[in-house]
C-alpha cells in the first residue's frame, strides 16, 4: 500500500507479518528477505560498522536517528547509536574500538585529518556514552543496556527516532513510516520530558509538526515532576553532553 505524495522509500508496506508476543504489540519485526529496502538497510549498516563488529561475536544494533535519516533521507547526517543488551558485549566492542582507533588525546591537531580519514579517533568518553571518529562518522557506543532491540526503541521518546537495524533484520514503531512520511511527531515514552522537550525544538525547525494532543501530553508529564525532583545542572550537562 502506498500512500499518496509520499516517497517511494517511505511507502514502504508497515504491516508486514512480525513476531507474535506482548512486546511485539506496536511494533514490527522485518527479517532479511522480507522486502529489498529492508535488506538494502541491513547490507548499508554493515557496511558502514555493524559487519566488523559482528565478526567478533558482538551482539550490537544501531538505532535512533542514523536510521530515522536512512529512511527519511537515504543518507546519514547525525551520530550513530551502537546499542548492546549488556556491559559484556559493550566491553568487547570498546576493546575492539582501541585495538582499531587512535586515542584523541594522544593525537597531534595537525594528523588529525589525515588520520581520521584513514583510521579513526576515539573523541570523547562521556557519562551515557564513548564518542568515536571512524571512517569520516560520528559513532557513539551507548552504555545504557537494553535486552533486544524493541526493548531499545520503545524508549525512545518519539516514533519518527522508533527504528533499529541488526543483522536480525529492521525493526521499528508500526507508526514510523507514516509519521516520518508525514513529518508529524508522536510521543511514544516521556521518561525524561524536559530532553524532549529540548530535543523538540531541535525536529521543528527541520520541518516537523506536533499537534495540541501530543503537546498536551508532554506538558502533563513535565507538569506532573516535583520541582524538588528537578536537576537544573545535571540537566544542563545532560543537554551539553548531547551536543557533542
């Protein structure tokens, strides 16, 4: 089913068959050979880091906004999220990191470049996150664990960023495509509403919208935090460190 003015790539069919069970409701399961785009996912992943790192054993899957561009886009043009179902495999993907990229710290400013382009440099190791340079992209290894997959992305605040891609398959929101497509904004988890917040400004001014009812929501939830609760300077460093 195709749906009119939208793009090719994004009329993608959303209710193909998926796996069955309560944390499959609302959300759909692509396994290779399903459908060519699924697969053309899967194969530019890899390409770009998954493969490597499958090589080794890591269970590893990215998710969040690299896919979210892939499918909007076709192309890639933020950081990409590696996310593990433990430390264990986390562990063995930063070892994997050092054995493979240059240290920022002990890299002098004038081999940057060069060496960036050929190898890779480790930028920065923040609180949620390990921030890489690796074939000319931004990789973050995320040290917030989730078992699988669509235990990742039903955290995710909206469903425009519900979307994953493993060597499993693609996995994502059933409303993904359509509000993409659409370019309207729908809140899927509130967890931390003032990041939302934050990060809301950051998709209306790449052209999304959100309606009254999904403001509503959002406003509820920061309504329903007691100030005393609230972290003016833990959030702050949450916001910078999301910048980088």
């Amino acid at each position: 089913m195709a749906y009119a003015g939208y793009s090719s790539f994004l009329s993608v069919p959303i209710n193909d068959t998926g796996f069955n069970g309560n944390d499959m409701v609302g959300y759909t399961h692509y396994k290779l050979q399903q459908h060519p785009k699924y697969d053309a996912a899967v194969a530019y992943f890899k390409r770009l880091i998954l493969g490597e790192l499958y090589s080794f054993g890591i269970h590893v899957w990215i998710g969040g906004g690299a896919v979210r561009d892939y499918f909007l886009y076709n192309k890639i043009t933020t950081d990409i999220d590696l996310y593990f179902p433990n430390q264990k495999h986390y562990d063995a993907a930063q070892e994997w990191i050092i054995n493979n990229v240059i240290p920022f710290s002990d890299t002098q400013r004038s081999e940057y470049y060069q060496i960036q382009k050929e190898k890779g440099i480790i930028v920065r190791n923040l609180k949620n996150s390990l921030k890489i340079k690796y074939k000319n992209n931004d990789i973050d290894l995320v040290k917030m664990f989730r078992e699988n997959e669509i235990e990742t992305i039903k955290s995710f605040d909206m469903t425009i960023c519900a979307a994953a891609v493993s060597n499993e398959g693609v996995f994502m929101s059933n409303d993904f495509l359509l509000d993409l497509a659409s370019k309207q904004i729908h809140f899927q988890s509130l967890h931390n509403p003032f990041s939302t917040l934050v990060r809301l400004q950051k998709y209306i001014k790449k052209g999304f919208s959100v309606s009254y009812n999904e403001l509503h929501k959002l406003a509820y939830e920061i309504k329903t935090i007691p100030i005393a609760e609230i972290n003016p300077v833990e959030f702050q460093l949450d916001q910078l460190e999301q910048q980088y």
